[in-house]
C-alpha cells in the first residue's frame, strides 16, 4: 500500500477503535461497580473520554502497525486495564464471570451496531461520503469482533481467563490463575508466531459472516 492509502485506513479505522477500546474497559469497571466494587469508579475509569482509557503501544501503535502490514483485514488493541479489586465483589468467584464477559458483550453490542450502520448506508442513495462511511462500518464490525474473540481466549489475564477461573472449581482455579503473570508473554510469542491471528480469524469470520447473513448483507 502506497502513504496516501495507509492513511486512509488509519482514519477510517481510528474511531471504531477508540470506541471499541473506550467502552470495553468502561463495561468492566460500570460491571464492577454494580457488583460492588467502586476501584474504577473512583479512579475515573467508568468514563466514554478516550484519554482516561488510551495506553500509547496499545491503541496508537500496535493498531497502526497491524493497519499497515494486514491492509486492515487483522486489527486490534488494547488500553489500560480497569483496575478491579475481585475481593471487594460480592461474590468475588461468582461476580468475576460478569466483570470480565462485561467487555467482550460491549465489543458484540458495538459489532451489531456498525453492522446496522453498514446496512443502513447500503440502503441509502449514493453520495459523497457512502463509501467512507461504508468501510468505517465494515472495520467497526472487524475490530470490535476481533477484540471480542481475542479476549475470549482463556489465557490469564485477558477476560477468557478470568472467566475460566470464575467456572473453575477452586482448586483449579487457583493453579490456572497462577498462569496470569506470564499471560501477556504468552500472547506476544503467539502474535509474533502468528498463531494468534490463525486462532482468531478465522472466528471473526464466522461471527462476520452470520452477523451479515442475519442482516442480509453482502
């Protein structure tokens, strides 16, 4: 891809990214509060203002690097974590289940709503900003599925891990969660390996693909 072209699809991909990145992390602390845990509330973090989410590897630049070298077609990020304290949950094992699947539903509801978008585009008449509204949509679909399915993987930290310890018996639970200090070196040597991508595309796909075939879309 030429300069002008990279640019482009920054743009385009910016706000579904901010978004999906800004509303993943205010779900887990807005599930966290009404759970009983207010960690992320008094911090600040139940907040739709990006700048109280942006880590600047996570959702500048990892982002922008994936745009360029996967044309857009394999993008994802992160921000920085909302800190949760488990133990001030009501029901600290049980609870954790709803604080971690909290981000993942926020990227599902997101996906289905740019899939609107998309189709709602589709249905009007041609003008001037139809085909940048169209691939806006399309990413926001792409993204907030691909950190929907990267979440769920059950590698402590990410929000799968947390869920397997939640459904874990106790004695489990407490061995897999033992894995969290080392979840993230995990995911880098799967990225770098590109088995990450193998994993999750191929699920983003096929949340696609039935998302567009349920809104009748191309």
């Amino acid at each position: 891809m030429d300069a002008s072209a990279i640019l482009v699809l920054v743009a385009l991909y910016a706000i579904p990214m901010i978004f999906a990145i800004t509303l993943h992390e205010a779900a887990h602390g807005y599930v966290a509060r009404h759970f009983g845990d207010y960690t992320a509330y008094q911090a600040g973090r139940i907040s739709l203002n990006p700048l109280n989410h942006i880590d600047p590897i996570g959702t500048l630049l990892v982002p922008v690097i994936l745009v360029v070298t996967t044309a857009g077609q394999f993008v994802f990020g992160w921000a920085k974590p909302v800190p949760v304290n488990f133990s001030n949950l009501r029901d600290p094992k049980r609870d954790m289940l709803w604080v971690a699947a909290a981000g993942p539903g926020a990227n599902l509801a997101m996906a289905l709503l740019w899939a609107v978008v998309l189709k709602v585009v589709t249905m009007l008449p041609i003008h001037y900003f139809s085909v940048p509204m169209l691939r806006m949509a399309e990413g926001g679909v792409i993204i907030n599925l691909g950190l929907m399915v990267l979440n769920l993987i059950p590698i402590p930290p990410l929000d799968g891990g947390r869920i397997a310890v939640s459904l874990l018996p106790n004695r489990l639970a407490y061995r897999f969660a033992m894995i969290e200090p080392y979840g993230f070196i995990i995911i880098i040597v799967l990225l770098a390996t590109r088995s990450l991508s193998a994993v999750v595309w191929p699920v983003v796909q096929s949340c696609r693909n039935l998302i567009f075939a349920v809104l009748g879309l191309p």
